[in-house]
C-alpha cells in the first residue's frame, strides 16, 4: 500500500535492520577471501535493512492512523487485531459520508484518487478510522461531474434492470433517436452515458412512469440506500370484488386506514404512507419506501385488485409531460 509517509526511514528502521540483517560473526578460519565475504554480508545487511525499513514505513504508517489494511499480520504471521478493531473500510467510510457509492470509491482508491490524513491510499480494503480526514482529487471531481441521470417514462412491458423471461430492459430506450424532443438539457448524448447506468428504484414489468436510471452513486443512494426517505408518488387503478366503478362508496373506511399504516410484509411493519382517493376508480399513493410489489401486496391484503399502477413522482421531480418511452436528463438545477 502507498502511504507516502515521510517518516518511514527513521532510527526505528535502522536499528532494527541493523539487528536482523547485520554482519554475521568471522570465522576463526577467515581465509584471504574473507574480504569478499565481507562486501557480500554488507550488502545482503543493506538489502535485508531496506526491507525493514519498508516493514517501519508500514508500521509507522498505522501508528499515526492512516487507513491500515484489515488483516495487516504482525510479527508472529498473525492478523494485527489491535490495529483493525474499529476500523471500517475506506470505500464504505466514502459511501457514508455521501462521497460517491463503494463501487466509485473503489475505482478512486485504484486510480490513486484518495487521500486520507494527506496520504494517498490505491490499495484495494484500506481501513480507517471514523475520525480520519478524507479527501478526493480533482480528477474524481472531474469524472463525478462527466456522470448523467436520465429520467424515463417506462412502459408496461419492459423490465427495470437485466433483461427476464424475454423482457427487454429500459435501458434499450436510451438512444439518441428516443430522447424527448422537449429535454432542456444540452448535455450531447454519448455511448458512455449508458456505462454503469443502473436503475434507482425499480418498476414491475406491468407498471409505468418514471423510472430513474443513473451513474451517480450519491443519488442512487438518496433515493433507494437504507436510510433513504425520499417520497416516490403512485397513481393505482383498483377493483374490489367484482366492482369496477364507484369504488370508493363502497371500499370499507377502516381498510383505508390500514393502506396507510397497520400492514406488514415479509413480517416486517410497513412505514406510514399517505393514501386517498384519487377518484373513484384510482387511488394516490405516496410511500418513503420501496419493496418488492409493495402496492400490489399491500392492496391484496385488503381486497383490492390493482389493474394500473403509474409512479408519477420521486422527491421534487415529476414525470410531468415526458411522453410514454420517451427519456430526458435530469438538468443541473433539478434536485430530488
């Protein structure tokens, strides 16, 4: 691991090559050829030194904090648990502090973009502590800044992510020929732009609306991480029994109440969320989180049967008037 220490080849060092790696003891039959010897044991000493030396730099590295790797072993072969405890990897300690995602920290440690307390770090597990300082260079600004997000309108049909059961995914909607006549943006679409583009919170193959698809780890984790409480916004068209119209004369009022908290899934209590009446067919849904088929399940335990589900909202962005297929950049100024 590259630390750039510049206290690597202090007394410590030395001392202790001197000890390991120093001349051996002459042989009481030292023949004339001892002086050869000599030179040879000398410079196997300053070899033997160097490679203490680079132990210290390492050692004294740790000592001061900066990012040891788990696992480091000490002196007997075995892992430095004092030096690991506490400590978190410095690609998740990025993701936490809202830096980029593990995946983009890991392609910044690689290329030598990360620093931590002044030294850079490029090897792959680093760990620091919570406290420690850490810093990115301007080349993963530069590359940050070149990431798109792309807003699509999803048609029924077509998969969130990888291609299933002979579905296409979205991501075949992002050409140059299908972007929205109306995208303000003037960001020129290039084939890079489809490179890591991963969807930010999925849509059934049977819904529609806006799907969220981006590069940018940091939204990414906004809108579907753990701790995300971003609002996604739903419009979803019901039948109760064998009624297709007037629903919401009929639909029971403390089932209502249950569709806005009181259900849970996979054992696990469903957060609150906001439901009405859109009309009498359609009800509104406005959900901080986001399992799997979580309306349609959530209807079903309450005698609805969902036969059109569209996202209309994420955060502070709308689908507004993008056409059905069509896709467009999410704009500088747009937030969610």
């Amino acid at each position: 691991m590259k630390y750039g220490s510049a206290s690597a080849s202090g007394p410590t060092a030395r001392s202790e090559g001197s000890r390991a790696g120093g001349r051996p003891p002459q042989s009481a039959k030292a023949p004339a050829g001892s002086r050869e010897r000599r030179a040879s044991s000398e410079t196997h000493g300053r070899a033997f030194t160097g490679k203490r030396q680079d132990e210290a730099r390492s050692a004294t590295t740790v000592k001061r904090g900066a990012a040891p790797v788990k696992g480091a072993a000490g002196a007997s072969g075995a892992p430095d648990i004092e030096h690991t405890e506490g400590l978190v990897r410095l690609s998740k300690r990025m993701s936490e502090l809202g830096l980029c995602s593990r995946r983009e920290a890991d392609e910044w440690i690689e290329n030598g973009w990360v620093r931590v307390d002044g030294e850079r770090i490029d090897t792959l597990g680093a760990r620091v502590r919570p406290d420690q300082h850490i810093e990115v260079t301007r080349d993963a600004h530069v590359a940050q800044s070149r990431q798109v997000t792309i807003l699509l309108h999803k048609p029924v049909g077509y998969v969130s992510g990888q291609a299933e059961d002979g579905y296409e995914p979205a991501i075949t909607l992002i050409t140059a020929a299908n972007r929205w006549e109306g995208d303000r943006a003037t960001t020129r679409f290039a084939p890079s732009h489809l490179r890591a583009l991963a969807p930010a919170g999925r849509l059934d193959i049977d819904s529609t609306g806006l799907l969220v698809l981006t590069q940018d780890g940091r939204i990414a984790k906004q809108l579907i991480g753990e701790h995300s409480s971003v609002e996604k916004e739903y419009l979803v068209r019901v039948t109760y029994g064998d009624r297709t119209t007037d629903i919401d004369q009929h639909f029971p009022a403390d089932k209502l109440a249950l569709l806005r908290f009181g259900l849970s899934l996979d054992d696990t209590a469903l957060k609150p969320a906001k439901v009405s009446w859109q009309n009498s067919e359609q009800l509104r849904f406005v959900l901080r989180e986001g399992k799997k088929r979580q309306i349609r399940r959530m209807c079903e335990l309450v005698g609805l049967h969902v036969v059109g589900l569209k996202r209309v909202r994420m955060g502070r962005i709308a689908l507004g008037a993008l056409p059905q297929g069509k896709w467009r950049y999410l704009l500088p100024d747009e937030a969610f």
